[in-house]
C-alpha cells in the first residue's frame, strides 16, 4: 500500500490584515465532519500565509499572529479535529513571499542586476510578489519561524511540513554577491548567478530539512516550485514526495501535467498531483469547478502513478463551502474504491522522451515546458503510445525507442550515450537541431549539416513509407527546417521547395507562396536505428496540430517499434495508460475519455462527459498467461481472444475513467 495520500486537499488561508473577524465561525466539528463526509484523508493547513501572518498561538513571534484571528488556537484545532478522524495534517508555510516582510524588511529581499525588487509574477500592486533572498538575514528568521511552530503545535502533531515558493532568482543583493565572491565566481556573469542560485537553493533545503527532522524527524517535508524538473533534481534527496502543482485553468493548462508526470515519476519518489477547486486560479474565492474538468484531473492523477490533492482557500471566516465539498466528495469516493488498483503500480512503457529542459541555456531560468515537448506529449497520446520523459542520467536500455525532440542540444556525454544505445540495438527518432552538429561534422543520423532553410514554409511530399496513408501531394511545414545532405541514410521523404520565401519584393497570396515542385533536401532520413526529421516536427505540432505531422511520426515509429503495447479503434481523444502492480499480478489499463474546450476567452476546461460504445482495444502481453480481463470499476468480466503475444476485447461503454484489469 502506498504510504502517500489519495485524497488530499491543499486548503490555502492566505488572509488580509484588513478582512475583520478572522476565524469567528471556525467550528471543530463541522471542520472534520466536512472533511471526513469528503473522503478526504489529508490536509494542508496553513501556520503561515504570504500576507505574513500566523495562524497558531505563536510564543516566539506572537506579533505575527493574524492581527483579527479571533481563535489564536485555528491550527491547532484543525489538527486535532482531523487526527480524531485518521486524517493527516501536513502544515504549510511560505518561503520566498511574505507581504510583511516586504514591508519591513527590505533589505531582505532579492535585487536584480539593477538593483531593482526582483517580482516574478508582474502583478500590479498591491502584492506580495517581491522575491525574498534566502541568502539575508531571512534564513534565521525562517528557521526560528519553524522551531517556534513546530513547538507550538507538537512535534508529535506534525504530519509534514509543506514549504511554498522556492526559486531559482538571479539575485545581486549584498548577502548573494559577498557568497559568490567566496566561492570564486564572477558575479557579472547572469549564468554564474543562476549557477550560485541553485547552488544556493539546494544548501537551502538541505540544511532545513535537517533542520526540521531534528525536532519532528517522522514529518514529511516538500518544497514546492511550481514544477518538477531536472533544475531541481540535485536536491529532491531532500524531499520526501513530490507534489505537482498543475492547476489547468489557473495557468498550467492541461499539457502541463502529462508532460511533467512522466518525468517526475521517474525520479524515485512516490508524488502527488495537485489541481484546484477553482475555476480558475489559486484565491478564485466563491467558484466552483466542472465536475467533469474535476474528474479529468484527478483521474489522470492516478493513470499517471500518482495521488491526488485538490486545492480550496478557507473563507476567512473559517467555515469550509458546502459546495465545494460536495464537489471534492463526489470525485473523492470514485477515487476511493479506485486507488488500491493504483498503490505501487508502475507504468508500463516503450518509448522514452528526452527532457529538453535539461539543456535550457545557462543564463536563462525557465519553468516553462517547451513546445516541442508539449506536441511530442500530445502526439504519443494521441497515438496511444506508453512513454515516459526522462533526462541523461536515467536508463535508455529500458526503451525500445529513444525521441529526442527538436531541441536536445547534444554534449560529449549524451553523444556517447547515444552511440552506446544505438550500438547495443535501441531505435532513435529525432529532429531538427537534436543532437545535428552544425559544423557540419558526421552525425548518428547520417546526414550533415548544410543551412537553416532559406525558406520559412516549404512542404514535405508523402510517399509509402512515410505519409502512407496521406494523399500523394505536397503538404506545407509551418516552421523553418534545416538542410541536411545524405551522408550515409536512406531518404524515406523529401521536401519541395516553395517558388520564393516571402520576403523583401516578393510574396503570393495571404501567406507562403505555394510548391514549386522541385525536389530540395531530404526531410526524413534513417541510418542504423536511427530516423532523422529535418523540420522541427513536435514543435510544428504544438503550434498548428497539422494531422500530418502526426502522420509522418507514426509512420515512422512503425518502422523502429514492432509491437506496440497498447492499440485501439476509437478517437484520438482517448488517453490510454497501462500500469502493472506486481504484487498483485495484474496490469491496470486507464481509459479517460474527456474534451478539454476554451468555450471562454480564458481558459479551457472540461462540462461534458461524452460517452464512446463498444471500443476495440489490443494490448501487448508476450508471452504470459491471461486468466481474466475485468472492469473493475463496474464488476464486469470481459471476454478477450488471443493472437501471438496480444490479447484484443471491446470495452462496450467508456464514460469518462474506465480501469482494466489484465490479470
């Protein structure tokens, strides 16, 4: 079983000054009441806020207490109500923001290279956006803020400790440039400071998890981001889960998740996912999210191997919304009868995904996913592929097929570990500058280097190995490729030139001008393994979603991948994901069925659960014995039949998560 929570909620109380009251209907009661009618089995409760006030009888800092609590003892009671029902209590408090501490201490916030306020998110004031530098006179306060509410609340009391808003800033205060200049690194240089950041973030951590072990060394401890990447691998020891915010409507999207999951999972942690409530972002007081959008989110929680977490904000005067938890209940008990087909499962794949947020540029500090990433995510999705994201410390012999996405930079060590793969039988697909030397040297692809296409838009023609089911006529590639000659590959696509670029005297029509028909450089290529595209085909997805391009890479994963784990006849909006639990003996296929719409100006989200009758789905197995196939969601035995090392069955009705068990 596992030891995360399933159900959990993150209830943030990020309270004003000036909103009377505070706590006044707070009853014990009716708060676990709430809770446990819920389903709920875990909850982060707030010691401190980013308005800077404390919600706990504090004896250090009693100046800190929320100036208009009217139960000093909030905290408190919240634990204790929860723990009188076998719910968990993890304690939140806040890092790098604290409206107070802007007020009155600014000579403990971070500078930049002006030495301006460094504000991460760019909202107008009134805020408490400005970043605090955990290099000041900020680090014992913060540490004295712990002692004193880990004291107070009962080291035997304290479930976990969730510590908020921890980044990587290119800082130039005093404190940062006086560190630098120590370790002896050039405090002019941005990739030097950031270099020192995350230097800095990790001693950070490191010391204050040991900090907090000391005096509760059961608690869990997190240290949230915003995101799970590799900028943050060299301190997730540190860590005792992974928590992956990923509010689809508050900013994230719904590519956010399904890319970060797939790597998180594979860095040795057990995680949770969490969403929110909200309609939108994190504060949306008084909205209700989609039940269906709900569903979708959690649901995909626990396909991708995770628990789930929902976050809400209490009403400053303490009562938790009876709406909310009506919602919250009614997906919790659904993924209360789910999850003991989710504890300990591990994902079942084929493909690996090379992260390319592992070669961002140094001086640069970007926690966005990048696009090419988001479409390779969408097509193996799409396509039904079993796939996880993972970085150049991680095991490539484990995957049949290696994709490196438009944009993996190639080093020395990536090279050998390319060479070693291909060598020892693997298959690679990649494309545009990935790993494609530019001094035009020789390349795993076969192929070298010539220029950046003179033309922006130029158009691929498909034949029978790659487009075979596309029309035999040119189709446009709606961001600019490279020129690569044939070294060694066989050619399996060409591109055809356009008559001009647009530019300087000449265009036609609204856009590109249109094919010439002269045959121009290859697009896709392979050698030994390895299948080479030209144009940075992922990215060409995520922007425009061209069916072809999805067409072109699924002829070509046919090529470099026999047996496909999991098949089926249905639409492309079917997510698939198959995870095995080996004590039970059993794999567990996910089938979600949800359509995310941006039916408003700002977000998309999910109101429909639009059922799908009687798919067809074809699973790889090998050579073991199947006994049974099961809908365990609704007790349903399911006939199958068997061909060589697959097993095929129609599923009669997917409505929104159905869960098969292959036993």
């Amino acid at each position: 079983m596992s030891s995360i929570s399933y159900r959990q909620v993150h209830l943030d109380f990020h309270t004003s000054e000036f909103i009377p009251s505070v706590g006044e209907d707070f009853s014990m009661e009716e708060f676990g009441d709430t809770l446990e009618k819920a389903n709920v089995n875990s909850i982060t409760c707030f010691g401190r806020c980013h308005h800077g006030w404390l919600y706990y009888p504090s004896k250090r800092f009693p100046e800190l207490i929320h100036p208009n609590l009217k139960n000093h003892n909030l905290l408190l009671e919240q634990i204790e109500a929860c723990h009188k029902r076998g719910i968990r209590v993890p304690i939140y408090t806040t890092a790098q923001w604290d409206g107070r501490i802007m007020r009155e201490h600014p000579e403990w916030l971070a500078l930049d290279e002006n030495g301006e306020y460094i504000d991460t998110q760019h909202v107008p004031a009134p805020h408490f956006y400005n970043t605090i530098c955990l290099n000041s006179g900020y680090r014992q306060f913060f540490k004295e803020h712990l002692e004193d509410m880990i004291e107070v609340t009962g080291p035997e009391n304290v479930d976990g400790i969730f510590i908020d808003i921890l980044f990587h800033v290119d800082c130039k205060c005093p404190s940062c440039v006086a560190k630098m200049k120590e370790l002896g690194m050039n405090t002019e240089d941005k990739a030097e400071r950031l270099r020192y950041a995350s230097h800095m973030l990790d001693e950070f951590k490191e010391e204050i998890t040991a900090f907090i072990h000391e005096m509760a060394p059961n608690a869990t401890v997190f240290y949230n981001s915003s995101h799970i990447g590799p900028a943050y691998k060299n301190s997730f020891k540190d860590y005792s889960h992974l928590e992956l915010e990923s509010l689809p409507s508050g900013g994230w999207g719904y590519d956010h998740f399904p890319a970060t999951s797939r790597y998180a999972r594979m860095l040795g942690k057990e995680m949770i996912g969490m969403t929110g409530k909200f309609h939108t972002y994190w504060g949306d007081f008084h909205s209700l999210k989609n039940k269906a959008a709900l569903e979708l989110e959690c649901f995909s929680m626990l396909a991708m191997g995770a628990g789930c977490s929902i976050g809400d904000q209490l009403h400053p005067s303490g009562r938790l919304s009876k709406g909310a938890y009506d919602l919250i209940g009614n997906v919790y008990a659904s993924v209360k009868e789910k999850e003991p087909y989710c504890w300990d499962a591990k994902a079942k794949t084929e493909i690996a995904v090379l992260n390319p947020e592992e070669f961002y540029p140094e001086d640069s500090y970007d926690l966005s996913i990048s696009p090419s990433l988001i479409g390779t995510v969408r097509m193996l999705q799409e396509m039904c592929y079993q796939f996880d994201i993972i970085d150049t410390d991680m095991d490539f012999s484990a995957y049949k097929v290696l994709i490196l996405p438009d944009c993996i930079y190639g080093n020395e060590k990536l090279d050998q570990l390319l060479k070693a793969y291909l060598e020892q039988g693997g298959k690679v697909l990649a494309s545009y500058e990935s790993c494609l030397k530019k001094d035009g040297s020789e390349s795993i692809y076969g192929v070298r280097y010539k220029q950046d296409s003179p033309y922006y838009r130029e158009f691929v023609m498909p034949n029978e190995k790659i487009g075979k089911k596309l029309p035999k006529e040119e189709f446009v590639m709606y961001l600019r490729g490279l020129d690569v000659e044939a070294d060694k590959a066989e050619v399996l696509m060409d591109k055809i030139e356009p008559y001009f670029d647009r530019a300087g005297e000449k265009f036609c029509s609204h856009q590109h001008a249109p094919s010439s028909g002269k045959v121009g450089y290859p697009e896709v290529t392979m050698y030994q393994g390895a299948i080479y595209f030209s144009h940075p085909v992922f990215h060409c997805y995520r922007k425009n979603a061209a069916a072809w391009c999805k067409a072109m890479v699924k002829d070509a994963l046919e090529i470099l991948l026999e047996e496909k784990l999991v098949s089926h006849n249905g639409p492309s909006t079917i997510l698939a994901a198959l995870n095995h639990q080996e004590k039970e003996e059993r794999d567990i296929l996910h089938i979600l069925h949800y359509i995310t719409e941006k039916r408003s100006e700002d977000i998309y989200t999910v109101e429909d659960v639009i059922p799908l009758y009687n798919t067809e789905f074809r699973v790889y197995v090998g050579e073991k014995e199947i006994t049974t196939v099961k809908n365990v969601i609704r007790s349903e035995k399911i006939e199958f039949t068997r061909d060589a090392g697959y097993i095929t069955f129609s599923v009669p009705l997917i409505e929104g998560h159905e869960m098969i068990e292959i036993k």
